[in-house]
C-alpha cells in the first residue's frame, strides 16, 4: 500500500493549542506510527479515516485522493472504506455482539440484513471464534473478546485498509502476545495493509515493517524498521531516535 500524508490542523480547547503537521509517504503493508502521549498520532488516524478534516493537504492512498484541500476533495467516511478500531473499541453496548458486526453492513435505510449479509456476519464470528458470544452484549465480554468483537465489525465490510488505534494497550501482557500473533494472521487472511498506533517497543517488533515516529505533532522520522533491525538486532526506537537526535546535534 502507498500512502502519502501531508495534513495540516490547528486544534484549540480554552487557551490550550496543538498544531497538527503531519507529512509522510510509505510503501508498506504494515506502517506503525509511534510516539509519546499527545504527539498526534490519533489525530493523524482519524484524518486518514475521515473522521477529522484537516485544515490543508492532502492524504492519497494508492494514488487514489481521500482530502484535498486544494481541489475540495473531501471523500465521507462511509465512502472510504476503511476500517477504523479505535483505543476503547467503540462497540454499541445496547447492541449484541452479532448486531455490533452487522452494523458495519447495514446501509443507511437498511432496517434488517438481508441472509446473504447475515451468512456473512456468522463466517466472521466463526473465523474469529466469537460464533457463542453472538447474543451476548459487550459489558459480558472480556477485554480479549470484546477487541475480537471490533475487529471483525471492522472487517466484516473488507476494508481496503485497516487503521487500529492501540489495538492492544487494554489487554494484559499474556493475551496482549496471543492477539498480536492472530492480528499477523488475520492481515495475511484478509490481504489488508494496516496502520497501527503504539507506545510499545514489542509491537514495533512485531509488526513494524515500516515506522513513523510522530513527536509534537510532526513526522519526525520514518524508518525501515525491519531492515535497519536486521543491520542492527538490539535496535529499539527509542535509540533509532536517540541516534538520530545525537546524529543532528
Ligand atoms: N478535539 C480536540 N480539541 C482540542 N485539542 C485536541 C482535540 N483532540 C485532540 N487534541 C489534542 O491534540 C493533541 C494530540 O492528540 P492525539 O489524540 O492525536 O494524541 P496521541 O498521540 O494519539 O496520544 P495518545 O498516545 O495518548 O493517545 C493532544 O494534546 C490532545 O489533547
């Protein structure tokens, strides 16, 4: 996947201000933005999905224009198809774990799923051995399932990418492996590039073929992680980035 991000926003709350100034390109199937707490990375995430409209840029996926600024070209989120998990799963708690999934089928004046669509909702609750829990409403479910729960309703429409916001930070350090594992599997199964947010080095292992180190709203840095990690087998990105920093200064 070629993705090509260049946003620029002004965010205001009272007398606080954040300056989103985010520019990247990347050919990679797995792209990890990683940074400290409020340096952006959400923000950068909810403009790729549609969710926020930067003030100026652009942000083109394989060529094909989402935001522009300049041309107005500003594609809704329900045309963009993207899936989007975000920190805290966002799953409808008044819905059950089989409606949860379905939502993301159902059109705006859609009021049932048709059988096709519900044959596709029980294949993915199968494939993610979620099929008991379907009748089950999210505050039953464990943190483990619950994130089953949101991917699939993030799949379920087979989303041309896949954005995940933290996928793991709610889980404890056992499951936390377990999912990473099933996500690599998952990405290979449903052919879907992926963004991912994290703060944790063992996800930058894990998956970051290709690392955007966000800080204080800018893309500070990108890096082919994997490449330069088989150069380099103790590299973590907290010394790529103390090198780098040393290597300015
Ligand atoms: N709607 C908003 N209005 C004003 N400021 C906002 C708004 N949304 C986010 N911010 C600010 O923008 C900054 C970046 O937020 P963002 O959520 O992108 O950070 P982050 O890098 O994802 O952090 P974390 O890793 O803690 O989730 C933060 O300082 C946040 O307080």
């Amino acid at each position: 996947m070629a993705i090509d991000v260049n946003i620029k926003k002004q965010l205001t709350e009272k007398h606080r201000h954040f300056q989103l100034n985010v520019q990247f390109q990347a050919d990679s199937d797995f792209l990890v933005l990683f940074g400290p707490s409020g340096a952006g990375k959400s923000l950068t995430l909810q403009s790729i999905a549609g969710l926020i409209t930067p003030e100026q840029g652009n942000i083109k996926i394989n060529n094909s224009v989402l935001f522009d600024s300049e041309t107005h070209v500003n594609i809704p989120v329900h045309c963009r198809n993207i899936g989007y998990l975000p920190q805290n799963y966002a799953l409808f708690p008044h819905l059950t774990v089989a409606d949860n999934i379905g939502f993301g089928l159902k059109k705006l004046w859609q009021w049932k799923l048709s059988h096709a669509e519900k044959q596709r909702v029980h294949n993915i609750m199968s494939l993610f051995e979620i099929a008991t829990l379907a009748h089950s409403f999210p505050r039953s479910l464990s943190g483990g399932q619950q994130q089953r729960v949101a991917l699939a309703r993030a799949l379920v429409c087979k989303p041309s990418l896949l954005l995940l916001d933290e996928p793991f930070a709610a889980l404890n350090p056992l499951l936390r492996t377990k999912m990473r594992n099933e996500l690599l599997q998952i990405q290979k199964l449903f052919q879907v590039p992926v963004v991912i947010i994290t703060h944790d080095q063992a996800d930058v292992d894990a998956f970051g073929e290709t690392v955007i180190v966000i800080d204080d709203g800018k893309a500070q840095q990108i890096c082919a992680y994997k490449e330069q990690l088989r150069e380099t087998p103790a590299l973590s990105v907290t010394n790529l980035m103390w090198a780098n920093n040393s290597a300015l200064n």
